[in-house]
C-alpha cells in the first residue's frame, strides 16, 4: 500500500497527516508513505486539481495506491476504518 500526500510546510493538517503516516509505517509492513511538498516541488493548485480530478481548496490532499482519499480528516478516518489505526 503505497499512500502520497501533497501538502505544504507550515500547515497543521499536513503535519498531522504525516504524523499518521509515519505511525502507519512503524505499525504496518505494507504501509510506506511519501510526503510531497508542493512549494517545494513547484506544484500550482491547478497541477493538484489535475491531479486530484476535481478543484481543490485545501492541503492535505491524499491518495492511497492512486485513489483520492481526501484531506487530513478523511485519511484518518480511513486508517481507523481500514488500517487498524488507534
């Protein structure tokens, strides 16, 4: 299970995806994560919306194996429901 997150630096909801991403990869064998930083990358929110399918507003976007999750909120919720997190 491969998971990408597109985020930015000083942002909360970035930091604390990837927070739980490097929790997933200390407790999971076949979790591995990799943070993109879109300043960093010079990605433009019309690049993320592409990439994400439909327009964006926010930071965290998060995919795992290629499939939008969402933001911070939803990759939580999802790893609770289906990654064994808490």
């Amino acid at each position: 299970m491969f998971t990408v997150i597109f985020g930015r630096p000083a942002c909360p909801y970035c930091v604390r995806a990837k927070e739980i991403a490097e929790q997933l990869t200390e407790k999971r064998d076949d979790f591995n994560f990799r943070y993109v930083d879109i300043h960093a990358e010079g990605i433009s929110q019309a690049d993320l919306e592409k990439t994400v399918g439909k327009p964006v507003q926010t930071v965290p976007q998060i995919f795992i194996d290629q499939k939008h999750i969402g933001g911070c909120d939803e990759f939580e919720a999802y790893a609770k429901a289906n990654l064994d997190l808490y």
